[in-house]
C-alpha cells in the first residue's frame, strides 16, 4: 500500500517533467500510475472477498494514536477500483482533450496523479487522523484543480468557494474523530470503532456524530453545502469527469457508508441523512431542469445523484446498503462518461449551450453513443448499472419495515421521475435536432477522444448485464449493516409495486420533459428557499466588511497600538483563565537575602526612569541597569551559567542600541499626550501585576514533580557533563538548539538586509584598502615618520614608529583616537579570545559553553572596532560573517548527523576518554563539535552586527559627505569641523 502511495508521490513529482518531454502525449504513461491501484485492487478480489484483504500498520505518531494504518475491504476495494480506474481513463482522454500548446499541463498533471494519491490514501486507510490528512489533501488539490484556469475570475471564485465550504466541513469532521476517539470506548482505528461504537447517549458522542456527518454532507456537496458543486463546473471538463464523479464527491460518500454499519441506527444519523439527502436529491433534480449548459446540467443532476447515494448507504437495512453500493460503481461510470462527452461536444460544436446544439446525433455519432448509453443508466432504463441499483432500492424499499422508509420512498420516486427528466432533456438538448435552429457545425475531433466516454459508458452496460456478480462482490460489506435481509442485485424481479413505481418514474419524467417550457416559466417565478449560492457570496461579504473594520480598529499603523492590544489580550486571557481555573498564591518567601531586595529596588527605579527618560542614550544606559540588576539576581541564586550570559548578552545590547542611536536624534521627537499617558501607564501596572502574579502561582500550580529534578543526573548519564545548563543546550533539547541557532542566522541575514546598501559579498575592508585622500588619516609618509594628510598638503608630526597599540587605528581622526582605550584594546583583546577558548572547551563541567564562549569572542571584536573603526574590524576579523554563520550552522548539523552513520540516532553523544599519562586523561564528548558550530554561529552574528550596523553604517556616513552623529553630542558634527583645529595646532607645533 505505501509502495502505491509512494508511486503516485513520485509521479506526481515528475509530471512536470515528463509532460515537457512529451508534451500532452505525457497523460498517456501517467495514467498507468492510478491504473496501477485498480489492477492491485483487482489481483486481490478473492482475499477481499474471503476477509483476508491485505492490511499494513505502521506506526507514525504513537502518542496520538495516529498510525499509517490501511486496510483493503469490500468498500475500499471498490471505491479503489473507481478510483483508480476512472482515474486512469481520464487522464487518458486528457492526452487528447488538451491543446498541444496549452499552458501549465505538467502542473496540471501532477495535481491530478497527486489527487488520485491522496484519494487512495483516503479510501483504504483505517485510522480517522490520518483520513483527516488525506482528506485535506484532496481539498487542496481540488482546489488547485478547479482553479486550473486561474487566469479566469470565475475559475479562481469556484475554487475559493470549494475550499472554504470543504474545509469548514473537514474542520468539523476533525472535532467528531477527535469525540468519538477520546470517548469511553472510543478509538481512532475506523474498524474499531465501527465494530465496538462509544453509543453511550451522551450529548458529546452525539455531538461527535454529528460533526462527522458535516464533514460528509459538506464534500458530497448536499444541503446547504450544495452550491460549490455547480460552480466548481469552471474547472476543466476532465476534472469534473474525475472529481465531481468517480472521486472528491465520492469521499462523503464513502465516509457515511463506512461509519454507517456503527452509527445508521442512531436517532440524529438516521434524521440527518433523510433530511439532508432528501432535500438534495430533490433540489438538485428540479434545479437541473432549468439549466441550459450541458455542463451546469450535469453538475445539479449530480448534486441530486449524491443525495440519492447519501440516502441508501446511510440507512441501516442491508438491502438498500447492496442497492447504494451498486449505485456507487454505476454512477461513476454513467456520470464520468457523460461529463467525457460534453467535453467532446464543447471540443467539437465550441458551446455547451443546448439552445445552440442541433443535429449532433448525426454528426458526432461516437459521442451520441456514450452520452445515449449513460444516460439510460442515470435514469434507470434496463439493462444498465443505474437500473439494477435503482430497482433494487425500490425493492428494499417497499419491504423494508423501517418507520422513515414510507417517507424515504416518497423521497426516492419524485427525485428519480426529476432525474429521468434532466436525462432526457439532456439527450434532446445535446443530440437532438431543434425546430428553428441550424445544424450545429463540428470540428472533426481525434479519434482518442472518444475511447474515455465509450469505454466507460459500455462498463455500465456491462456492470448491468451480469447483476449476479455485482451481488457476488457487493454483497459481504452490506451485510456488515446492523439490520434487515440481505438484498439481492437482479434485472428482473417479477410484477410488483417496484416495477409499478418505475413505470411512474418514467411517465412523470416524459411528462416533464415534455412540458419542459411551462416548467422553466414556472421555475423563472417560483423560489424552493433561499438562495445558497447567493447566501455564501453575501455572507462572505459581511465577513469581509467586518473584516475590514476590525483591521482598521486594530492595525492603525501604530507600534504603540500593537503593543498594547497584544499586552491587553494576554492580560484579560489570563485573568479569564485565572478565575475559570481557580488559581491562587500559595506561600511567597520574599528574598532569600536582603540584598536581592535591595537589587530588585535598584531594577525598579531603573525602569522607572527609562520610562522617564527623554533622551535616547539615558534610556539605553538605565535599561542596561536593569539588565545587569538581572545579573546580580542570577548570581545570588546560584546561577553562575545564566549570570555569565545574561552580563554578556546585556553588553552587547548596549553596543547595538549605541551603534543604532548614531543614526537617530539624540532626544525622542514624539511624546505621549498626557492624558494617553495615564492610559500607558495603567497598561503598564496591569502586565506587571500580572506578569507577578503568574510567577507566583505557577510554582504552587505544579501537579508533579518538576523534570528539572531529573537533569542532574540525566545530564551526567547521557550527556558526560555536570554542567546541566550547558548538556541541555547540547545533548538533552539539541533539536531545540539547532532551531535557535537557525534563527540567529535568519536575524543576521534580516538585520543586515536592512542596513547593507550595497551588496554583502564584497570583500573584508582593511587598512590597506583605505583611500589616504579622502579625509584625516594617520598614515605613513616614511619609514620613521607619519604624517597627517589633508587636502593635498602633508603636515608632519613627530615618529610614532613602535607605538602603534592596534592596526587600523592611524584611518580614524585624531579627535576619535584614544591612546588609553587602544592600549587597553591591545592588553585585554588576546586574553578575551583565549578566556572564550577555554569557555568553549570548559563549559561541559564548568561554567561556558559554545554560546557563552561566542559572545565574549563577539565582545572581544566590539571593543577592536569601538577602538579602531571599521578598518580595525576587517584586521580584526578578515573574514566574511556568512562564512562563519554557515560554516556554524554545517557543523552543528553535521555533528548530529553523524551518529547515524554508526547505528545511533540523530544529536547522540559519546563519550571519549584519552589517558596521557602524566599529562592526565582527556574527557572528549562529541557534542563539543555541536557547541563549536554554536560558537561559530554567535560569533558570526556578532561580526555581522558589527559589519552592518558599524562598519557599513559609517562607510554610508562617509560616503553622504560627514561623520557618523556622536550621540554625545544634539547633532552631527561634520569630520572637516573637528579636524581643521586639529590641523592648524599640528601645524604650529602645539599639542592636540
């Protein structure tokens, strides 16, 4: 089964390719893929009938009982069969029905072989969440399907409507499995819960049946879900061949005839199926009298068969069962063929239109054949498939001594008399030749397009022929349905109230048809209710105006505004759970010494002066308090990991915002009214006090013991360090690591997609790229001296030789130099790499870590560049920060990869000990390779910060003619300013 599954994936795959090598030529060995499954389906006839049907069970999501469980028996055999059999034939005609030149067709292959999957999936699958998967799949590749022409409005609106009405339906049908699996006695396996159903009377379970039966109604397109059927009529003419007839429409069907023998008997089934059948089958007959496009007719004549279906197969006698079984296949067959034949008469004449049809019985007599043919098998004229079903129905029917069966058989003869009526008002509109109306001129059409609706239109013929052996076949699921006698497929069942009430079908269709004009009149004044169609449209409108006035409630365009509906929402469903829940403050120790109150004093007047802070820099420096008042509470609680990272993230916070606030104005432009001051502020106390509250419930809320308690000694075990916090980033949630650091990369790239005005791939910038002309530079003018260039003159100054504490520092303005902070530079720099080396090395037992060792080694490269420039930067790092993020990235991979080659799993540690003798033992875990790539990954992030929002930052200052703005200072000062003063005292010998 999953060989099959697989199969049509990979079809699906290569239709593309495969339709540019042959062009529409390519349907042809792309049918053979769907025609794979009914020829499966075939060889294993004799098991299915035996019960020992071939089965498989995977496991896939344990935890949520959700397996690739399959399981082939008589009703999956048969929709496989028509499934895969029809499927194959259609995508046989479409070799013919496309243009040779037409657009999209390897898409519109693949879609289709795709569906097909999907549907087989559906069909023979035995567990109700992994049905729900396929059938959304059949959802979205209907959806691509109907839309095919999506350079048409009304093919992109028929596609829209399907997949809204067809996934509101699969939604609620999710909820019913979901019900019926959680319930005492429940279970997600289909044969389980068929064979031992949770009938406990309860309002859940029934609400959970009725869901399930929503999801059915919906897709099989009855009431009130019917009107997305008729506008999906825009797809292409072998869709709706193959969806609206053999396959997406069947799905609905499918699902109530295998819940049926649980649930048929149950009170809210058994009225659903009679109303909501009832009313379609009756609907869609009287709406298809009225159409004047074949294809629209075809369309509401289906909507009228899928209630008739819905009706038999939902129902628990097992002779109507037999009877909506054989009605299942035949349908198939007769709708499929009819829907193949306007689509040879729209090929041929150009219109569907039945006014404009005339004479085409004579003209395109290998289409009149098959469109002959079918329709005697819809309308259940012997000795066709939809006769023996139909006569079947009646006979079980008449016998059967259900109460609601008197109404169902009133049901069933007025629908039948309505739909021998469309069928014959289909015959004389498409073949018939029409008083006043010339005959209609044909193209001559490939002979290839008519072999689909032939073949298919003589296997009804044939099906009905040999009514013994659809019984034979049939006959071992109906009798899986709680009650009543088995029923019996014949052409002939003597004289009888049956063959009286298909006398009355046939002479009320004929009268209809015959008085087909004072029907339309009567039709163009009488209203049967509401309008669905029009319903949905103006419903949908409503949303979207609505819609339209939430959004311009809620997205006015303003941060300040985002912010405080997500903080109000998250405030107001807390609170909400908070009383629903019950929750309450246990014991609260106020600090474990006075100290931390004394912190936590400091943080909260921090906060409330940034709040109060007007200038950009004064914020920025007393929410770094508040950072590091963090750290302080992190070291007294013994958190030395934590601390470490938290003192160092703070840092390099600070930086950023410093290098972002060069940019912007020293003070913030736009203050807060004051009366919406006192609304921020209200917010504010409302999150804090609920922020306090939710971190002091959640510790009295636990129910068990708390995991962490397992770490030391899982960190030990499994992952050799005793530094739990760094074995958890590693070993114990490394998957969640390698997403985070997967992040960093993405930020990275954003933040410096937002800066870069040019492209990133250029070299690294040095000291020796930099141009002597532009501006004031330390540079060499001989081996002993250095001198100061400005505007073409040279101004010496005495030798600095072997003063020169860092590499780039001779490219900054004197001003901007200072000989304190760069000898610093070249006193700590080394000593920081080397500390973040043994960070990285000592962090699985002791205080580090990949992540830790990074940001001192980001640290390390932001004090060269504070010193130096961005010059100092490329000496610094000559190195491209994408090199460094995505060589991080490939080795933190790659490392988890590797056990794989060895027989463990993805992200599995070992541990390798190495003695040296004297020198001691060497303690090597694999996972420090994983914790390189972290390094490499925080560290290329810090150099990409830097590149972008420093280095390139001033390179874009430089090149719009000044200095980067000194945010010590209310506006920018430009470098020719600062430095002529600089110049002048130089040049008379004074010290700057």
């Amino acid at each position: 089964m999953l060989q099959l599954l697989a199969l049509h994936l990979l079809a699906a795959v290569a239709a593309p390719a495969i339709m540019r090598r042959f062009g529409r030529k390519g349907f042809l060995p792309l049918a053979l893929v769907p025609g794979s499954a009914a020829v499966w389906a075939v060889a294993n006839t004799g098991a299915v009938l035996d019960g020992r049907g071939p089965t498989l069970d995977v496991a896939w999501i344990p935890a949520l009982d959700m397996s690739l469980s399959f399981r082939l028996d008589v009703l999956s055999w048969l929709m496989v069969i028509l499934v895969g059999g029809v499927g194959a034939i259609v995508l046989g005609y479409c070799a013919w029905y496309f243009a040779s030149g037409a657009k999209l067709l390897g898409r519109f292959a693949g879609v289709f072989v795709a569906f097909a999957g999907a549907m087989l999936g559906l069909v023979t699958t035995d567990n109700t969440l992994v049905l729900y998967v396929f059938w959304e799949l059949t959802t979205v590749f209907s959806y691509l399907l109907i839309g095919h022409y999506f350079d048409r409005k009304g093919a992109r609106r028929a596609a829209m409507q399907a997949i809204i009405v067809t996934t509101l339906g699969g939604l609620a049908m999710l909820f019913g499995f979901l019900i019926l699996g959680e319930a005492e006695g429940g279970s997600y396996v289909i044969s389980e819960l068929i064979a031992d159903p949770p009938l406990d009377g309860s309002a859940l379970v029934t609400a959970g049946i009725v869901m399930v039966l929503v999801g059915a109604i919906s897709k099989s397109a009855l009431v009130p879900f019917h009107f997305w059927l008729p506008g999906a009529m825009a797809a292409p003419t072998p869709v709706s061949a193959y969806l609206h007839a053999a396959a997406m429409v069947k799905a609905g069907v499918y699902l109530v005839a295998r819940f049926a023998p649980g649930f048929a008997e149950v009170p809210v089934w058994q009225w659903m199926i009679l109303l909501t059948g009832g009313a379609t089958m009756i609907l869609g007959g009287y709406r298809a009298l009225r159409q004047h496009d074949l294809k629209l007719l075809l369309a509401f004549g289906t909507v009228s068969q899928l209630g008739f279906l819905i009706l038999l197969v939902g129902q628990a006698d097992r002779a109507i069962a037999l009877a909506g079984l054989a009605l299942i296949g035949a349908h198939a067959m007769f709708k499929a063929a009819l829907f193949l034949t306007v689509g040879v008469i729209d090929a041929a004449a150009g219109t569907r239109d039945l006014r404009q049809l005339s004479g085409l019985a004579k003209h395109l007599p290998w289409a009149t054949v098959p469109g002959v043919l079918a329709t005697f098998s819809m309308v259940g004229l012997p000795p066709f498939a939809g006769y023996v079903g139909k006569e079947a129905a009646l006979e079980a029917l008449v016998h059967s001594d259900d109460p609601m069966t008197f109404a169902l058989l009133v049901i069933v003869v007025i629908g039948s008399i309505l739909t021998f009526a469309y069928g014959m008002r289909f015959l004389w509109g498409a073949f018939a030749r029409k008083k006043g109306v010339e005959d209609t001129p044909v193209d001559k059409e490939a002979a290839g397009l008519y072999i689909a609706p032939n073949v298919l239109a003589f296997a009804g013929l044939i099906a009905g022929l040999f009514p013994v052996a659809g019984e034979t076949l049939l006959a071992p699921y109906a009798d899986t349905y709680p009650r009543g006698e088995p029923g019996h497929l014949t052409l002939w069942a003597g004289f009888g109230l049956p063959l009286l009430l298909t006398g009355v079908i046939i002479v009320g269709g004929v009268l209809l048809m015959l008085a087909r004009r004072g029907v339309e009149r009567v039709q163009e004044v009488a209203s049967v209710g509401p309008d669905a169609d029009r319903t949905y449209r103006g419903t949908m409108r409503r949303l979207d105006s609505m819609s339209v006035a939430v959004t311009s409630i809620t997205q006015r365009g303003s941060l300040p505004v985002y912010l405080a509906l997500i903080l109000l929402t998250t405030v107001v469903m807390i609170w909400t759970s908070v009383y629903a829940g019950g929750l309450r403050i246990g014991a609260v120790k106020p600090w474990d010494y006075p100290v931390q109150a004394g912190v936590a004093i400091v943080i909260a007047v921090a906060a409330f002066l940034t709040a109060r802070a007007r200038r950009r820099l004064k914020a920025v420096v007393l929410l770094g308090i508040t950072g590091y008042g963090v750290v302080l509470l992190f070291a007294l609680h013994g958190a030395p990991d934590l601390a470490l990272t938290q003192a160092l993230v703070e840092t390099i916070t600070l930086v950023v915002f410093i290098l972002v606030l060069r940019r912007l104005p020293a003070y913030y432009s736009n203050r807060p009214l004051k009366a919406s001051r006192w609304w921020r502020a209200i917010l504010a106390i409302m999150v804090g006090l609920t922020v306090t509250f939710v971190a002091l419930v959640i510790p009295n809320a636990r129910v068990t013991d708390s995991i962490a308690e397992l770490f030391p000694e899982e960190a030990y075990n499994y992952g050799y360090g005793r530094n739990i916090v760094n074995v958890t980033l590693v070993d114990i949630r490394a998957w969640d690591t390698m997403g985070e650091i997967s992040v960093l990369l993405v930020a990275a790239t954003g933040v410096a997609s937002l800066v870069f005005l040019r492209t990133r791939a250029g070299r690294v910038e040095r000291i020796r790229d930099h141009d002597m002309d532009r501006g004031s530079v330390w540079a060499s003018d001989s081996p002993g001296d250095d001198a100061l260039v400005r505007q073409g003159r040279t101004i010496p100054v005495r030798s600095t030789r072997n003063r020169r504490w860092i590499s780039a520092g001779v490219a900054l303005a004197p001003h901007r130099r200072s000989v304190i902070f760069e000898v610093a530079t070249r006193l700590i720099f080394h000593t920081m790499l080397v500390f973040a080396v043994y960070l990285l090395f000592a962090g699985h037992n002791s205080p580090g870590g990949g992540f830790v060792a990074g940001l001192v080694a980001g640290i390390a490269l932001t004090v060269r560049y504070l010193a130096g420039g961005r010059y100092e930067l490329g000496e610094a790092a000559p190195v491209l920060p994408g090199l460094l993020l995505g060589s991080g990235l490939f080795l933190s991979a790659g490392a988890g990869a590797v056990p794989l080659a060895f027989g463990g799993v993805v992200l599995q540690s070992v541990v390798i000990d190495i003695p040296l003798g004297y020198l001691g033992d060497v303690h090597l875990v694999t996972t420090l390779f994983f914790d390189i790539g972290v390094f490499l990954v925080v560290v290329g992030l810090m150099l990409d910060i830097l590149r972008s929002l420093g280095a390139e930052v001033d390179r874009q200052g430089e090149a719009e003619g000044r200095a980067v703005p000194d945010v010590a200072h209310d506006s920018p000062r430009s470098t020719a300013d600062d430095a002529q003063p600089l110049e002048d005292a130089l040049a008379g010998g004074g010290a700057p």
